[in-house]
C-alpha cells in the first residue's frame, strides 16, 4: 500500500509519521519530501491509519477493508484536523 500525503492547499507534507494499525499489525512510515509513503508486505484486512506531524496527531480514515496489494491513499492534513 502507498500514499501520499498534502495539507489542504495540495502542497506535500514531509517528515510525518504515518501509522498503520490492525488487531494483529502496526506499522510506520515516514512521508518523503513530495509526501509520498509505503507499507509493503500487508495482507488483506481491516485497517486504521493516523498522521503524527509537527506534535499533533490525528486519525485520519476509520477502520477500511483493505484486499489488495495494490492501493493509494491520497490523505489530505487541514487546520481542522
């Protein structure tokens, strides 16, 4: 699974932590300079991802089905988060 990570004016966030959490499975990974990031290796099941930047943190996607090798999260960090 990878991703990318903005602030709402579309602009890549880097050097955030972004978790991935299951019953079974916590991962992290670090956004690079054009937000992107990768969790390799990650069998189908229900997930939750969350974002740690500059101290704060937010959950931002509830529990999801994940079933494929092949997913993209564009996840946009705001100020009302």
């Amino acid at each position: 699974m990878q991703g990318v990570l903005n602030d709402d004016s579309g602009h890549p966030i880097s050097g955030a932590w972004v978790q991935l959490v299951s019953p079974s499975l916590h991962k992290t990974a670090r956004t690079a300079e054009d937000g992107r990031f990768r969790f390799e290796d990650l069998a189908p099941g229900k997930f939750t991802v969350s974002v740690e930047w500059n101290g704060a943190r937010a959950i931002l996607i509830e529990p999801f089905e994940f079933a494929s090798t092949v997913a993209l999260l564009r996840l946009t960090l705001s100020a009302q988060n």
